[in-house]
C-alpha cells in the first residue's frame, strides 16, 4: 500500500507536536521558547506527525537546528536523516551561510546523524546540561554533561 509523506511548516494553528519536541529537549520551558522564536518543521505519515525539527536564526548568517526527534517506533528508517537534509535545504534557501546544531557528549546516534549529513564537530560547551537544566538528563543511563557543536556550511 502507497504512503503518503509530506514535510511541511508546521501551521500557525496548528498545535506543536510537543511529545516529539520533549523526546529531543525534556524542558517544556526552553521548547516553548524555541517555538516562540524558531520555526517547525513537521514530517508527515499518512497524515500522522511522526517527526519534526526545529531552525532557529542566531545571526544574519548562522541559523541553528534543534529538537530533531522521530517517533521511535518510526525509527532506523531514515526519517531522521531525511529531516536534518530537509533542514539544510530550508536554510541554504533562506540565505544563511551556516547551520550549527548542538548535542550530547553521549549521544553517538545524534552525533553520527548529523556527521552522515555532512556536519563537522566545530566545539564543546562543557558542562552546559549540568549548568543549563534543573535535572539532570540522562541517556542510556550516561548523565549528559557536555555539548558538542557541530556545524555545516551551505
Ligand atoms: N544506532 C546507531 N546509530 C544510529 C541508530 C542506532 N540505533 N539509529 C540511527 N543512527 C544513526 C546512523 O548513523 C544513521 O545512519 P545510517 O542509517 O546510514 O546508519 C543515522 O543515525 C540516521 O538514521 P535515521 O534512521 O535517519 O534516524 P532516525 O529516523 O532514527 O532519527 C533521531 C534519529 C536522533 C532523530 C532519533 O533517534 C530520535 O528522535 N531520538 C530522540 C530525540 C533526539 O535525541 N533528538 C536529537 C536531539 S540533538
């Protein structure tokens, strides 16, 4: 049977799809921000949400991604990817002439997403999860500490 897949700025009506932005940031405080400020990107299947990110300006020329997330039992199957290229497309289009994005120290599934699609490790923010966040985050049971920037030229 055919799917049908679409990826779409989310609509000024439309409400956020906040369980997959709290699975890629657990504070409903910065996401709100972010949503305030950014714009959201939602992929559909079939009409369902199953995964969304989040492009944010920082300069005239720097544009931020955040809160890339895949429902996961929508995983392993290249939406992540194929949402990260979708990014980098939205933002060359814009005019910007660098995307960075920021993740765990631990997170080897998120580093190697954005490295597949052509990221490079620029710094580290360290200690920005324990300085940033009121609980401490933990992935696979390693409690995240340090931020890894990375970054892409379009
Ligand atoms: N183990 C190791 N690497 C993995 C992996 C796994 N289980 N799943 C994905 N990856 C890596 C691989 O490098 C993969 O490339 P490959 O298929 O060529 O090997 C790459 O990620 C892309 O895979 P894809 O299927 O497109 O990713 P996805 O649709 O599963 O989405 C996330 C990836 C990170 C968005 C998803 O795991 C997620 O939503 N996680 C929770 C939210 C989150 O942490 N967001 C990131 C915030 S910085």
């Amino acid at each position: 049977m055919k799917v049908n897949v679409e990826i779409r700025k989310l609509k000024r009506n439309e409400e956020p799809p906040m369980g997959l932005l709290l699975l890629a940031d657990p504070s409903e405080i910065l996401v709100k921000k972010y949503l305030q400020n950014g714009s959201c990107f939602v992929y559909l299947k079939d009409d369902e949400i199953v995964g969304e990110y989040l492009i944010m300006p920082k300069s005239e020329s720097m544009i931020e991604l955040m809160n890339v997330a895949v429902l996961e039992r929508h995983q392993g199957l290249g939406i992540g990817k194929t949402l990260v290229m979708h990014a980098i497309i939205q933002a060359r289009n814009f005019g910007y002439k660098t995307m960075e994005v920021g993740t765990a120290d631990i997170g080897k599934i998120q580093i190697s997403l954005y490295k597949k699609c052509g990221f490079v490790e620029k710094e580290v923010w360290y200690n920005f999860f324990k300085e940033n966040y009121k609980q401490a985050i933990y992935e696979n049971d390693l409690m995240c500490k340090d931020m890894i920037r990375l970054s892409i030229d379009l």
